[in-house]
C-alpha cells in the first residue's frame, strides 16, 4: 500500500510500505478521509517522535478485514476511530483525567512502524481495545469527511464541558482556525456570549457561517479593549486559547475578568513561559488546560457531530483543502503555513477516484 512516512524532521515522504497485518480482536481498516491536525504537525517539524511513523489520527473510513473474535463490526461498516482509549480503572481514570492514564498514552492504531495513528495511508490496523470501545460506526448518510470530526470534535467539546460556562457569561476564543470555530461554536451552544479573535477576516466569515457573530479583528482592533467592552468592564468570564504560540498567553490572561478562567488548549509542547504570578494569587484568575479526547463524552460526542451533519452543524464546511495521499508532503505544507484562505486539510486516499480536488 501506499503510505506517507515520517522519515525525520520535516521529512515525509510517500512510498510502498506493507497492508498491516491483524491479528484476534482486530480490524483493518480502509481510510477513506483523514484530517490533518496541528498535534502530526509538531511531530513532524519538531522530531518530538523518533523515525520512522506514519501519522494520522482523524481517521475515518470503511472495515476491510476482521480479526477472530470480533463482535458487533463487519466487512463493509463504514467507522471512525479514536488512537487512544483509557484503561477506565486506574487512578487518573478514576479522577476522570483520561488522557494521563497510561494505557491511554498508548496508540492503538497503526499502518506500521510504532503506532502513531496511521492514517496518512491506504489502511490502518486498529487493535483490539480500540475495537472494544474506541470505534464507532458511521449513521448512513453522514459522509467521511464529517465523521472525521468526531475525534477533535470531541477534545474541542471536553474543553468546554471543563469550563461550565454559563448563559450569563462572556467568553472570548482567540483563534479561528478550524479548532477555534470549533470551540466558539460549542460554547455557544451553553447560551454564553462569545466574541472571537483572529487576524484573517476570512476566517471570521466562516465562522459567521456557524453563528459567531462578535469578531475581532486581531490585527486592527483591540482585543483586551473591545472584550471588557463587551463585559461592563469587567474583562471575559473565559477566555479559551485556540493559537499554539505561547505569546498570547498574555492576552488572554489580560482580557479575562478577576476571578475568570483562561483556558490553554494548543500549548501542548513542553517549554518555558512567563505568568503574571499576581494575576492568579491577587486577581484570583484561573488557569486551566484541556487536552485529547473524553471517552465519558463519546458518545454525546458523537451523535452531536452526525446528528449535526443534518441539523445546520456540517463540519466539512471547515475543509479547504483536500489532497490524494500521493501529494500527501503538499498538504502538510499548505497545513504548516495557514493563510487567509486555509482552513481545515484532508488527505483522503481515493480522492482521485472517487472525487476531484480542491
């Protein structure tokens, strides 16, 4: 099969690589969309993750073969799947901190070499407790594409639900990329007011398209200003921090009220930042993170992205890009430098036959 291989820092190339074998309790799946996420992207340019791999994690697609015991999925169910799931009995799952579980950290799909998702190629092996309770079948009628959302969906939902946001309360996401419309848009569904941050005003049009009415134009307006202008004064009662680079850590610290919560969701490299110590102890502010996925909201998780495909919430609507696997080094490229025009890029392997680009 085909397949793009991490070969090194900034190093991907598409070659033949063997159809992975599976073995009792495990299924095969045929990729049909995978999504690009910025986490593949920091792999990939940071060499965080030794070589080779073949990244991938937003995968969805069709069951190409299945493994000896096997209950509940066929040849032909159309899936997505999830690369982690908790072991759901050690002290972090007790806790309900899933993603510092143990067996979580651990990837359950492969399309060879240390498992790291695989869905940057033709077929993945999905083991036997991601089986169990990490993959979900696709209702009839929801394409690939929006099943592919289900993963990230579910992260951006997690970091709401961590929130507890309020009908009375203003929430500010800076960043509007695919990710940050996300997380605006599920907070809007709490009833909050959200205003949304980004230097594109193309982006901000895309989101108008999922009912995020308050932009702000990062790159000629005052963000800090117009946000506690919105607030009575008071700055936002939850500011989410949707952009990677530490450098707005700042800005969102500065727009949240005393006593508001400011929530880092891209900051997911190891490194030194600065606090504002006084911020947190006098101003009473609170600092949270949020990262990966629920398995206790999969399920909700779930059924919001398919139910969503009919009712007004069409996720593939984030897609501007879509790439064969063959022009798979491409779409990293178009993934790694966003623009105004870019937002959300697919590689989906029978592109070429099944559909033209974009």
């Amino acid at each position: 099969m085909r397949a793009a291989v991490y070969r090194g820092v900034n190093d991907v190339c598409v070659e033949a690589v063997p159809v992975p074998e599976i073995g009792p309790g495990e299924v095969l799946l045929r990729v049909a969309a995978c999504g690009i996420c910025g986490t593949d992207l920091k792999k990939i340019h940071t060499g965080s993750h030794s070589a080779p791999r073949i990244f991938g994690h937003e995968t969805a697609g069709t069951i190409a073969a299945v493994g000896k015991g096997v209950e509940g999925f066929s040849v032909g169910d159309r899936v997505m799947v999830f690369h982690h799931i908790p072991c759901g009995k050690c002290y972090y799952c007790r806790k309900k901190t899933f993603a510092q579980c143990q067996v979580y950290k651990k990837v359950g799909c492969t399309a060879g070499f240390e498992p790291s998702g695989g869905g940057f190629a033709e077929y993945v092996r999905v083991m036997e407790w991601i089986v169990r309770r990490g993959l979900v079948k696709i209702p009839d009628g929801v394409p690939f594409e929006q099943a592919a959302f289900v993963e990230p969906v579910n992260t951006c939902f997690k970091a709401i639900k961590n929130l507890s946001l309020e009908p009375d309360e203003t929430v500010l996401v800076i960043g509007q990329g695919p990710i940050g419309i996300l997380l605006a848009a599920l907070a809007a569904r709490t009833g909050a007011r959200v205003l949304t941050s980004d230097l594109f005003p193309e982006r901000h049009k895309v989101a108008a398209g999922y009912g995020l009415s308050r932009p702000i134009d990062a790159g000629r307006q005052d963000v800090i200003g117009l946000t506690h202008d919105a607030s009575e004064g008071r700055g936002a009662d939850a500011v989410i921090l949707a952009v990677g680079g530490n450098s707005l850590i700042k800005t969102a610290m500065d727009a949240a009220r005393p006593g508001g919560r400011v929530l880092l969701f891209a900051q997911t490299q190891h490194g030194e930042t600065v606090i504002d110590p006084a911020a947190i102890c006098m101003d009473e502010k609170f600092l949270i993170g949020s990262y990966s996925a629920s398995e206790e909201i999969q399920d909700e998780g779930a059924e919001l992205v398919f139910e969503g495909y009919k009712n007004g919430f069409d996720l593939t609507r984030l897609i501007s890009h879509r790439f064969p696997l063959e022009k798979a080094r491409e779409a990293i490229h178009v993934a790694s430098n966003p623009g105004p025009g870019s937002m959300k890029i697919f590689i989906e392997p029978e592109i070429e036959r099944d559909k033209p680009q974009v």
